[in-house]
C-alpha cells in the first residue's frame, strides 16, 4: 500500500471498504491521508463504484429494441428521459453507505440480546452468530431490521468490520418465517449466486418466478430475439411493487425455499427504508447488481452456492451467510408476549385483497392470512 501506512492498522481504523476494493491510495500526490476525513474518502469510493455499477446497468438495456423510446424514458421520475438521466437518478437512488462509528455503536446496542427482552434461543447474540460463519476475509451480510438496513461485513484479523449498508424495504407485516405469513424472515440464511437460487437480469426486468400481475407491465423484444417483461418504472408509479433487476434467494434452517424469500431490487425504490413489502428484503437496483460483483481482488461480493436437497429439505450448499434480525420492539412484540402491533398496510396491498375480490393468482401476489382478512373488512 502507498504511503507507508500499515495495512494491518488501517484494516483495523475502517478501512476494510478501501483495502477491498484494492483503492487504499492517496487521494492526491501532494495531499497526506492524515489530513483527509478516512470516512469522506471511503464514501468518495464508493460513489466511484456506484457509479460503475449504474454505467453497467444502464448500457444493458440496449440489449432491448427500442429501449431509447419504450423503456429508458420512462424509468426515472420527470423530467429525466435520457441514459444520462436515468444514470444519474440510479446515483442518486443507490442509498448506500459507510457507517461511521456512531452507528455502529448503534448496532451493536441493538442486538445486544442480553439487554433488548430477547426470548427466542434461535436469534440469541446475532453478531456472535454471524462472527462464527465469517471466514477471515470473505464477506457476509447482517440485516438489522430496526434500522431498516442490510450491511456488508466482512472478518479482518479476527474483527467484524463493517463494510458498507444498503437501505431496505422489510415486510408491513409482522416478521415471520412461515410460508405464507407475508412477513420477512428471521435468523441465519443462506444465499448464493447460481441455478434456481439467483437471477441476474437487466435494469427493470421482471425477475420472480410467478408475476400474478404480469399485465401490469410491458414485454418487449430483445435485439438478439426473444422478450422479456419490465416494470414500467422504477419510483412507485406502477400499480404494484415486483421483484426486478436481480435477486438472490433466501433459504434458512427455519426457513424453507418455499417460503419464496428473496433480496432483490425494487420499481418502488421511494419506499427504501419503510416497512412496505410482502416479506422479501427489498433494495435499490444499484445495490443489487452490486452483489453480483466482485472486488479488485477478484473475490465475489456473494459466492456461488447450490440448491440441494436432503431429509429435512432444500438447502444452499457453499453460498453466503446472511443473518437477519430485529428486536422484539421492532418485530411489535411486548414484553408479555403481546399481538404484534401491525403496520399501515399499503394500498397495493389493500387494492390487490379488496373486500369481496377472491384472491387468484392473477389477483394476489401472496397467500393473504385469516388475521389479516379480518383486520381488513
């Protein structure tokens, strides 16, 4: 590394972000790092890199026919209607950052289940939990659900560095791993890049597996033949929310593939941060495409896995470790083991399960539970 600065205390002050990315250089010849502010300069570079990933996702989409007049036009609020616009507004949408050592502190009081009323033996010390699937220098992920983020973690010199957090969407209901609650899961999962538990596609295109409303958006023909689907917009002015641009499969010991859970990127991008979805983990679509990557030292972001099957199920073998969790505050439950407290349910939601309308395939993108029937009349 440049300057003489010793690799192993500047992995240990924060600089896990740089030092991955192969960028732990001075910003200019003439100007020492000990006058610069490490965080400024860590978010400096992870501007640069979004801004990789936003060129990336933006010169896929002529891959499509006609993208300059069907598709790129209309993904970006108004008055953006242009590759460069759309670019610019992915930039200013990606919603990711470097903690600083405020939220950490932050963090870790959080999930200290010791103090927090904490009663499920499963979700027990979860950064301990997360520490042990680390292996030193490989990256893993913790979803903190109270403060609405996932973040990237990885082990140096025995030590979690946090590398960067990316802004979600968690479920409006209460967090569940059954399948069919509509809730997001808890507790330590698998996810992994490879066949059935991972797609990558192009910026906006549809990627779930059942679309119950596919006429809500638009198919269009590929320059090299064929067709696929896209939301129409990537703000929240499509009718409903859907998985697109890429996703990643979530599967747990206590939570099966049928639970259909995923991260994945989002056309309702302006809900980042609130508790809207119907129990995936939702992210901006630059933060998505950037999991697909892999650093300057060529080792992934998330690794390749594969989907197996033995006695008690469907597993990922190999993969990335992801821990999820949420106090009980958070996940709404009382220190007397109160009915969880629901969100304002959105009207998506409401409009998709209206009194009277029977839920179908083509009207109901989850399993809608009794509770939920009654709260709603």
């Amino acid at each position: 590394m440049d300057g003489g600065i010793n690799r192993r205390k500047f992995l240990g002050t924060g600089g896990a972000f740089l030092a991955s990315l192969g960028l732990g250089r001075r910003a200019g010849a003439n100007e020492p790092l000990d006058k610069l502010d490490p965080r400024a300069l860590l978010q400096k570079e992870l501007a640069d890199r979004n801004v990789a990933t936003a060129n990336r996702l933006v010169a896929g989409l002529h891959a499509v026919r006609n993208a300059d007049t069907k598709l790129i036009p209309r993904m970006a609020p108004p008055p953006s209607s242009s590759p460069e616009g759309l670019r610019n507004y992915l930039l200013k949408s990606a919603l990711m950052e470097i903690p600083d050592e405020s939220e950490i502190a932050r963090i870790k009081e959080l999930s200290d289940t010791s103090k927090n009323g904490e009663k499920d033996p499963k979700l027990m010390d979860p950064l301990k939990q997360l520490s042990d699937a680390i292996t030193e220098g490989k990256y893993r992920y913790y979803m903190l659900g109270d403060l609405r983020k996932i973040y990237m973690v990885k082990k140096v010199d025995g030590k979690l560095n946090f590398v960067k957090s990316i802004l979600v969407t968690p479920s409006v209901l209460q967090y569940s791993n059954k399948v069919n609650s509509g809730g997001t899961p808890l507790g330590m999962h698998r996810i992994g890049k490879g066949k059935n538990i991972s797609y990558e596609g192009l910026l906006g295109e549809v990627v779930s597996v059942l679309n119950p409303h596919k006429s809500a958006f638009q198919e269009l023909a590929l320059n090299n033949g064929g067709s696929r689907t896209f939301s129409r917009h990537l703000d929240g002015r499509d009718t409903y929310p859907e998985m697109i641009t890429a996703r990643l499969l979530l599967i747990g010991p206590d939570t099966p593939m049928e639970r259909g859970a995923n991260l994945h990127g989002t056309n309702y991008q302006n809900k980042l941060g609130e508790r809207d979805s119907s129990g995936c983990a939702r992210m901006s679509n630059v933060a998505i495409a950037s999991l697909f990557e892999k650093d300057e030292d060529s080792a992934p972001y998330v690794e390749e896995g594969k989907l197996i099957k033995n006695r008690e199920g469907w597993e990922i073998l190999g993969g990335t470790p992801l821990m999820i969790y949420a106090t009980p505050k958070d996940r709404g439950i009382g220190p007397n083991g109160e009915k969880p407290v629901q969100h304002e349910i959105p009207s998506w939601f409401k409009e998709l399960n209206s009194k009277g309308q029977k839920p179908t395939p083509e009207t109901a993108p989850i399993k809608i539970p009794d509770w939920f029937r009654k709260l709603n009349k």
